[in-house]
C-alpha cells in the first residue's frame, strides 16, 4: 500500500469533530487554548471550528488597542436586553438564541457531515441543546434539520437558564456524552456542571483539579480517546 493511500484510510478514519468555543471567546482564541489537546488527539480526530455570530461588548479594562480580529469577543445568545450574559441566572430572555441555532445549522449543512462536537462553556450549554435537536434529527426533522451527530464532548457545560429553553431538557438526551467538570472552576461551579448530568442518558465524567479551560494533560487526553474509541 502506497504512503499516500495509507494515509488517505487513516484519515477516513478520523472522527470529525466540530469545535464550540465559549462566551468572551472567539475562533482564534479557542484554536490556540486547544491546540495542545489538538496534537495529542491528531490521530484519532479532526477539528472543524466555528465563531459564534453575536460580538459582545468589551469590558471597561480589556485592552481595546488590539487587531479586531484577534480580539473582538463573541457568544451564543444574551440572557438580557442589554447584551449581556450571565450563566448562573434565570431569566426569560435569550437574545440571538435562534440565530445562533441557523447559524450552527448552515455550519452543519455546509461542512458537515460531523461525527461530533467539542463545546466549552455557553458552547457546551447550547451543545446539550444540540444534543437534543440531534435527536430529534434521526426520527424527524427538527427546524434545524442540518444538525446531526453521534456524541458530544462537553467541558464546563450547564443547563441553560433560560426559560424558554426549559423544553429541551425535559426528556433524558439519549446521545453519548462526556463531561468534562473543573473540580476549582469559579466561572461555572462543578455542582453547575454536574447538574448537567441528569438530563443525559448514562453521561461520562471526567473531573480535573483546574478551574474554567479545556484540560490539556495527560489524564484528560486519555478520558476523550477512551471515549473517542467507544463510539462505533
């Protein structure tokens, strides 16, 4: 067998993963804060990343000198009018929502198909809701019909405070899931994130000693390319 047709297999035999980044975060930021993980993870799985359609307004002590590029900060929805976001809160509001949905949608129909996600924070809380449109997906077809995949990697995910979401969670997603919980994490708290848990069918665990980032180590690549090698 040829090196160029060995290689052509192994990538046929990669798992397709679409990567979600978090609120505050954009496509360039989240590429560099998983690029460690990436390399380890290169012979089992390929990343496809995306950014988040909705720029958020920047804090009054964030560095505004910078390229707009690299620096304008981006998220899923606003959980109030004046465009702000706050995971730990109940409201009734969820801003640029459903654009995000179409925008995820388009993502699927235009570069997919994906084997599954990688979504970090508000992306892993609007991930578990594709959780569930996914499997709406294999017996109907959701609005968001495009959006299709075998599990999901979630790191720091909650279940959303918004109101108007509460139908998504009130039957258990049959997907397969990891869950990826910072045991120190301030930004979203590991009972949050454990919370979680209940509304999938048997979820996987893995804890970290850290706080609020994708764990890079040797600990955490083993418990996704354990996980990785159980999806048929």
């Amino acid at each position: 067998m040829s090196q160029k047709n060995k290689s052509t297999i192994e990538k046929k035999n990669l798992k397709r993963i679409l990567m979600i980044h978090g609120y505050r975060q954009n496509e360039k930021a989240f590429r560099e804060k998983t690029g460690g993980l990436r390399k380890s993870l290169k012979n089992f799985a390929e990343f496809v990343f995306c950014e988040a359609p909705h720029v958020v307004l920047k804090l009054d002590n964030e560095n505004l000198e910078c390229e707009k590029d690299s620096c304008e900060d981006k998220g899923w929805w606003f959980s109030s009018n004046d465009r702000q976001y706050n995971a730990l809160l109940q409201t009734d509001c969820d801003l640029g929502f459903e654009q995000s949905l179409g925008y995820l949608d388009k993502i699927f129909q235009d570069q997919g198909p994906f084997d599954g996600i990688l979504a970090f924070s508000q992306g892993a809380c609007i991930g578990s809701i594709m959780c569930h449109i996914s499997r709406i997906n294999e017996i109907s077809e959701h609005k968001f019909k495009h959006i299709k995949f075998k599990f999901a990697i979630l790191v720091a995910g909650f279940k959303s405070g918004q109101s108007q979401h509460d139908f998504y969670y009130d039957k258990k997603i049959q997907l397969p899931s990891l869950h990826i919980i910072g045991e120190t994490d301030r930004v979203i708290p590991k009972e949050i994130s454990i919370n979680l848990l209940n509304y999938f069918v048997e979820p996987k665990t893995f804890e970290h000693s850290g706080g609020h980032f994708v764990p890079t180590n040797a600990e955490a690549k083993n418990s996704i390319i354990q996980f990785l090698n159980s999806i048929q």
